[in-house]
C-alpha cells in the first residue's frame, strides 16, 4: 500500500511540474515572422505629394479633385490607395531652405539672403507650417532648426557673412532630408537657391535623389545663375543654359519638384509665389504597395486619371520611382 501512494505521489508531481512548465514555455505565435529588430511585422507605404495643373495654361492649378479621380501604378501594377488628404485637409509644411554660399556666390550674398528671407515670409503659414535654414559650400551647416518663429530665422540668415571654397550641394540634401526630414510630421519640402554646380560632395546625384525619395521629400530649386549679374552673356535668363542646370532639374523632376531659373528680382518673387501656391493646392496620396518586399530595387512609380478624358485638359507631377530599401520614418 505504501508503495501505491508513493506512485500516486511522483506521477502527481511530475503532473503538476509538467504543467507548470509548459505554462512558462512561449506557445507558437500565430503572427507571421517578424520583418524588423523591433519584433514587429511592418508594412510600408509609399505617400506621393500630386500637383495637378492646366494643360493650355500651365500656372493654373487645378483643385477640387477627389481620391477617385486618381489610381496610382506601381511597375505598371495598379495598387491600393489607402489615404488621400487635399489643400483643406493637408498637413503642414516642413520646408528647408539650403542656400549656396560658395565663392561663385559671394557677389550674389545680400540678394541670396533676401530671397531666402522672402520665401520663408512667402510659404510658412504662423503656427502650422515650419521652416528651417541651413548653408552650403565646403561645409554644411545647420543655421537655424525647424521653427515657425520668423524672428529666428531672421537672425540666422543674417548671420550669414563669409563664403566657403566649394559648392557641397548635394551632402547638403543628403545631410538635411537624413537628419531633419526623416521624421518630420508632415510634408517634407526643400528649396535650394543656387548658382553653382556641385564640385564637392561626397554624394553623387542619384545619391541626393535617393534620400530625398526614400525621406518623401520634395525638391525644388531656384538658380540664380543667370541674369543678375551678366554671369553668363548671351543667354536669356530662364533657360537650362548648362549641364549643372540639368542636374538640378533632373534633381527637382524625380523627386517631385521643379527647377526655377530666374533672371530678376520679379522672376525670383513669381517663382516663390507659384511653389507657395503648389504647397497650398497639393494632393497627398498614399498608397500600400503590392510588393512589400525591400529588395533594394527602383520601382516605377505613375499616376493617372481615372478618368481618362481628364488627361487632355490637365497634367499631373509627382515623383516618378523610389527605391524599396528598409528605413525609419514616422
């Protein structure tokens, strides 16, 4: 009998250890594998800033459109929109203004500085929109942060008196969209006012276009190269004159934006007016890509009316491809 109760004691302990055990053992999850260091399966989405404007008269901006006037392809797949915001719904502005100080801009400094005052005064809406000031040459810095203060940034781009030796363009848009952009909450927008063309950065073009994709930034960029003080004779002011001016174009047209090249004070205004006013009439559509995986390559990126008759009357601008790479951005 003794050893029948000694039996039923040890098979009653290994019973009771048993469970005890499999209740601290981490049971197989039902979620999927996690795609990051964080343990957490992350889809991500692509958000595309859409200017839309009149064929027959180009400064028109068209507004009053809704999220089904529009699909988005991706590598000629169409693809599931999943937010769409409008001029009265969109979020603020974050919008950097990098300005050339290289030596080629040394006799252009006080105009250069009042045009970067002039745009800030023109696009930053008091208590929504933000704006922040950084130079570039053979250095990159970072004058004043994001803020809505003017006052502040008054000071900072009269603290700009001496040039450097180089022109460090594009760090200086890798440097910005990696740092300050990344988590911006909100549109992400940079000006660059230049006159030069970048001769010492590490990054290469497509480099600066890349991060400026990946960070959903949209460029745009004022030349002052011509015009305003005869720099280069015989060519009409507002023209692509070079290959520096092409390469800022093709900086500005794949992430977005668009190149400026003006020839005089009244130029430079009308050019400040009309981003201020894309900013304002913008269309914001995100979507989720069918091919969530991050394999490094580019894809395609169009939007189309979805109804075709539109495409006669109206023409649409958005980034034209990005690069499916992970990255961190809120």
């Amino acid at each position: 009998m003794r050893n029948i109760f000694r039996l039923f004691y040890i098979t009653a302990f290994i019973f009771v250890s048993s469970f005890a055990i499999s209740a601290q053992t981490p049971r197989p999850s039902t979620t999927p594998p996690p795609s990051d260091d964080t343990g957490a399966v992350k889809t991500f989405e692509v958000r595309l800033p859409v200017t839309v404007t009149d064929k027959k008269k180009k400064k028109n901006l068209i507004a009053g459109l809704t999220r089904g006037d529009f699909t988005v392809f991706e590598d000629g797949a169409p693809q599931e929109l999943t937010f769409f915001t409008d001029e009265k719904t969109n979020p603020p502005v974050y919008v950097g203004v990098l300005m050339d100080t290289s030596p080629s801009a040394a006799g252009k400094m006080t105009f250069s500085k009042e045009a970067a005052k002039n745009f800030i005064y023109t696009v930053t809406r008091i208590r929504k929109d933000k704006a922040a000031f950084m130079t570039f040459d053979n250095e990159v810095n970072l004058l004043q942060d994001f803020t809505d203060k003017l006052d502040l940034l008054d000071k900072a781009v009269d603290k700009v008196k001496k040039v450097g030796s180089q022109t460090a363009l594009y760090d200086a848009i890798w440097q910005f969209s990696d740092e300050k952009l990344r988590n911006a909450p909100g549109r992400r927008v940079i000006v660059v006012i230049t006159d030069g063309d970048d001769t010492f950065s590490r990054a290469e073009l497509r480099d600066a276009i890349d991060i400026a994709q990946r960070t959903e930034t949209t460029v745009f960029g004022i030349s002052t190269k011509a015009g305003f003080l005869g720099t280069v004779p015989g060519v009409e002011a507002g023209t692509v004159k070079d290959k520096g001016d092409k390469l800022l174009t093709q900086l500005c047209e794949q992430t977005g934006g668009e190149a400026f090249f003006t020839g005089d004070m009244l130029d430079l205004e009308k050019a400040f007016k009309k981003i201020s006013d894309e900013l304002r009439s913008q269309y914001i559509i995100t979507y989720r890509p069918t091919n969530q995986n991050f394999d490094g390559k580019e894809r395609k990126i169009e939007v189309r009316f979805t109804d075709k008759s539109k495409d006669g009357d109206f023409k649409i601008r958005t980034k034209s491809s990005y690069r499916a790479v992970r990255d961190s951005l809120k």
